[in-house]
C-alpha cells in the first residue's frame, strides 16, 4: 500500500463523487479494473490521506510489487503509469493554479506589467522584472515533491518565487504551502504554491513586498 496526504488539495465531497468514489462505511473509496480486467486498483480516503492499493485479480491477492520501488518489469511498470495518471487526475480536480496564475499576472502589470522568459528551453516560466530590469518574481511548475520531500505527489503545481525579508523567512514558511525558494537563494527568496490554501490577497502582498526589495 502506498499513502498520499492530500489535506492540502481540500477536495470537496461533491468532486469526489463526480469522479466516482463511492462512500462505503463512512470512507469515499474508488476502484477501477485495468490492464484487461488482470489488477484492481483501490484508492481510500481516509481523514486527509489517500490509501492506494493494487490486487492482482489473477491470483486474487495484493499485487505487492506495486509497493516495492526497487521492483522492475512491464507489469509494475504499467500499473505504476495508471495509478500516476490516474492520481494526477483526482489532484486535478481541485487544482485552481492556473486561474490564480492569470490573477498574478494582471496584478503584476500595476509594476508595468514587464516580464521575459528568461529560459528558451522553458518558455512558460515568466520572470517579472523591475524598471532596472531585476526579477522580483518568478511565475513556473514544478513537481510538488520537489518542494515538499515528505510526501510522494508527484503532479506538478504552480509556484510564484517572490523575495522576502531575511531575517523572517522561517517565519513565513510552512513547508506545505510556502517553501524556501525552488532552485533561488534560500536565504532570500521563498516560493509559493499558487493554490487556494493562500489567499490570493496575501500572494498580493508578497509581490509587493517581494517588488519593494528588489532594488
């Protein structure tokens, strides 16, 4: 079995539903048969933590392997890819980054909206920039499991790395929502997930805070 913390993606009952989970003992839990009806795949939520199983329908038992990372061959390596697609489907649903991401975009153009793309090889990451032509902000996606070590979601989320006073960036950073910066200087930058779990008012006031800095 393999365990995700999903307290973060506040998924509503509703959404669930939809996407057909079915409530079973006061648990939501989804299966669905793959690979021509030989594995079972079974998601539980549990509280805030997703429980994933696979059964192996041939011999009527848990498919372990599937739980076992060091395990190779085509059919872990096929059942691993539904589950991971199947996952970044469910997280999907609650998913708001890039509604929130257009928000930073027209807040940011009260600075004069300048922005470049700073890398030719990722052309959707946006560095906004100041009149002296410093970036105070860096629009880009990035696997949550880069920024989160202790979970296994691995589905990519949109982050805004803004700067932040020095002396209170421990203060501010809750290793669920706001993180020290991806792939930024630590000391002086922090990157937040563009979710609903922070208010698009805050993001607000960070990017001023962030644009008052940069100097």
């Amino acid at each position: 079995m393999k365990i995700i913390d999903v307290e973060k993606y506040n998924f509503s009952k509703e959404q669930l539903n939809g996407f057909g989970f079915k409530e079973e003992e006061k648990k939501l839990i989804y299966r669905k048969e793959i690979l021509d009806g030989s594995f079972l795949i079974e998601l539980v939520l549990v509280d805030s933590q997703l429980l994933i199983e696979v059964y192996d329908l041939e011999f009527d038992e848990i498919y372990s392997l599937f739980s076992v990372d060091s395990a190779v061959g085509e059919a872990v390596q096929n059942v691993r890819e539904y589950v991971e697609n199947l996952i970044s489907s469910i997280l999907g649903l609650a998913d708001q980054s890039g509604k929130i991401g257009l928000e930073v975009i027209d807040y940011c153009n009260k600075y004069g909206g300048n922005h470049v793309n700073p890398f030719k090889k990722h052309p959707d990451i946006l560095a906004f920039v100041n009149e002296k032509n410093k970036w105070y902000a860096l629009l880009l996606a990035v696997e949550y499991n880069k920024l989160n070590k202790n979970t296994d979601i691995t589905t990519k989320v949109k982050i805004l790395n803004l700067k932040y006073p020095t002396d209170k960036i421990l203060d501010i950073i809750d290793n669920q929502n706001i993180f020290p910066a991806y792939h930024m200087n630590k000391k002086h930058w922090i990157s937040i997930v563009l979710d609903k779990n922070v208010k698009l008012e805050t993001i607000k006031e960070l990017i001023d805070i962030s644009y008052s800095l940069v100097k």
